[in-house]
C-alpha cells in the first residue's frame, strides 16, 4: 500500500499512553465542530489524539453502541477500523497508520450528533463511577490479553452485522475494555470480558441450534 493510501496518525515522539482521560472528553472530542456537514474517520482520530491507543479504539467502539449501528456498512467499517488499531497496539508499534479507504469515511454531523445525544447520559455514569479498581487488570503485561480479545471480536463484526444488536453488544464490551484500559479501572476491564464471553457463547448456541 503506498503513501497516497495511508495516512499517519502518529506522533513523533511522547508517551502512548497520554489521551483523553474520560469517555465524555473523547465523545466532546470527535463531535462535529463549527458548520461541519459531515465528520471524516480522519478528523475524529486526530481531534482525540494519536497517543492514546485505548482512546482511539474506544470511540468507533463506544459510536457502534449507539443508533449509529443501524446505518449500513458501519459496523463493518468500524469492525476492520478497530483490528486494524487493535493489531498494531498488539505489535507495540509507536506510529499508527490506517488505510485511506477507512480515514476518508465520512458520516453526516446531525447523525453523528444524534448518536453522541444518546451516549451522554450512560458515558456521564461510566465517568463517575471510575475510581481506579483491580488496576492489575490494566497493568502493560495483561493490557495484550485486552488488545487481543479486542482484535478478535472487531474482526467478527463485518459476520455478525445481519444479526440485529449482536454488533451493537459486543462494541459495548469492546468499549468497556478500553475505558478500563484509558482510566485503568480493572472493574470494566473485567465486565467487558464477562460481557463478551456471555453474548459469543449465547451466539455459538444459537447457531448450533441449542437454544
């Protein structure tokens, strides 16, 4: 892939870790600014900053929880949008790339900003009830198994997308786990995890005709 059809969204140099600090500063982040008609994949991702692999994964993520997973082809895009962020965070790489076909992914402002109306109320309780639990869970050596278990559900979503609310669910686990990570709150780190383990399990038994 050349130059033309990727876009760098890293810093130079500074510590990944630094970002956005609450889920309502990364929603006040990527909403549309000024006159704005419509909100590009690249103006969201730079707005939230590119030094914060947890706060760069969390707002596709926590957008497919809302209504937005409705509209056609989203979850899709925001299924490969989050591997390929959740691959590169497994890799530890410190510059981040994303193909153009992904950045140059546009949404309209009134519906991004529909969908970010309804995520205020539960992102305001997420936010105040973050008081730094089971911080282990986020500790360097397990943030892997979140980045692992986060690249392995994105990359299910593009399948599951027909399957009215399966996306939207396992986004919120996605989501849960990344704000664990970004306020390193194990509790929500962990509730991700037994939200993910329960929705695929009821998934596999439904398709094996089990339930």
């Amino acid at each position: 892939m050349n130059k033309a059809e990727t876009l760098s969204l890293a810093a130079a140099t500074g510590d990944m870790d630094e970002g956005p600090s609450s889920l309502c500063d990364v929603l006040d982040r990527v909403a549309p600014q000024g006159d704005e008609d419509r909100v590009s994949v690249e103006d969201m991702l730079r707005r939230i900053g590119t030094r914060s692999f947890p706060a760069i994964i969390l707002a596709p993520s926590v957008l497919l929880v809302s209504p937005l997973s409705g509209i056609p082809t989203v979850p899709s895009l925001a299924g490969l949008l989050v591997a390929v962020l959740a691959l590169q965070a497994l890799l530890g790489r410190a510059h981040l790339w994303l193909p153009g076909f992904l950045t140059r992914r546009q949404i309209g402002a009134a519906k991004l900003q529909r969908g970010l109306n309804w995520l205020r109320k539960p992102a305001g309780w997420m936010d105040r009830y973050s008081q730094g639990r089971l911080r282990i869970l986020s500790s360097r050596p397990l943030r892997w198994i979140a980045y692992l278990v986060t690249f392995v559900l994105a990359l299910s979503w593009p399948l599951l997308e027909i399957v009215p609310f399966v996306t939207s669910f396992s986004a919120g686990a996605v989501s849960m786990i990344m704000f664990g990570l970004m306020t390193r709150d194990g509790i929500y780190i962990l509730a991700g995890y037994v939200q993910s383990i329960v929705l695929y399990s009821i998934v596999v038994c439904l398709w094996a005709g089990v339930l």
